[in-house]
C-alpha cells in the first residue's frame, strides 16, 4: 500500500528528498508522474485512467506535504522500509489504507517509473 502523511506533518520537508520516486510533494505544488521518474508518454493509473506524464496536476494538498500513491512504492527495491517514514521527526507517513498493494504489484510500480 502507499504511503500517506497525515495532518500531523509540521512542514519540515526531510521526507521529500528521500523519496526514491519523487513522489513526495511540498503542499501547493503541482506534480507529475515524469518528475524524477523515466516514464514518457501515456502512464496508465492505479484506476486504470491515462495521463500524460509530463501533465502538470492540481496538488493532493495545499498545507502539508503530499505523497501522489501512483508515484509510490513505500521504497521496494530501493530500501528495507519506506525512507519517508524513516526520517520523519513526527510519525506523520503512514501506510494508506485507500491503496492496498501487495509487494509484487509495488515492484511492478517501480519497474515502471524506472524504465
């Protein structure tokens, strides 16, 4: 499952530059799934809708920092445990209970964001 970070989040920004996929977002900042990744072209979602990868798309949050879960993989393959929850001074990255994902379906994920 991805990860989210919760109202708790103070702002302090540690967990976005850990984030293997760049998928850690600073709040009211627009994002894309090409953002650090290699995907060109159309990427299909987890709903099974396509997107451009360079589409530039409204903030998951305006406040606090935001993980986009088509972009996470909680560090499979990268790391032993999601980085973001690692680092967080508060406990604010949590597992989102929205997007239940098995570890196959998360390498898959990151297969395709690093082509």
């Amino acid at each position: 499952m991805a990860i989210k970070i919760t109202d708790e989040c103070i702002n302090c920004g540690a967990c976005e530059p850990e984030c293997p996929n760049t998928a850690i977002y600073e709040g009211g900042v627009e994002w894309a799934i090409s953002d650090g990744t290699a995907v060109k072209g159309l990427f299909t979602m987890m709903d099974g809708s396509t997107i451009d990868a360079d589409q530039r798309n409204a903030p998951v949050s305006v406040d606090i920092y935001y993980i986009v879960p088509n972009k996470c993989t909680e560090c499979q393959g990268f790391h032993e445990e999601p980085q973001c929850a690692a680092v967080c001074p508060v406990d604010c990255c949590v597992p989102d209970e929205m997007y239940q994902e098995t570890v196959e379906e998360l390498m898959d994920k990151k297969a395709k964001l690093h082509v």
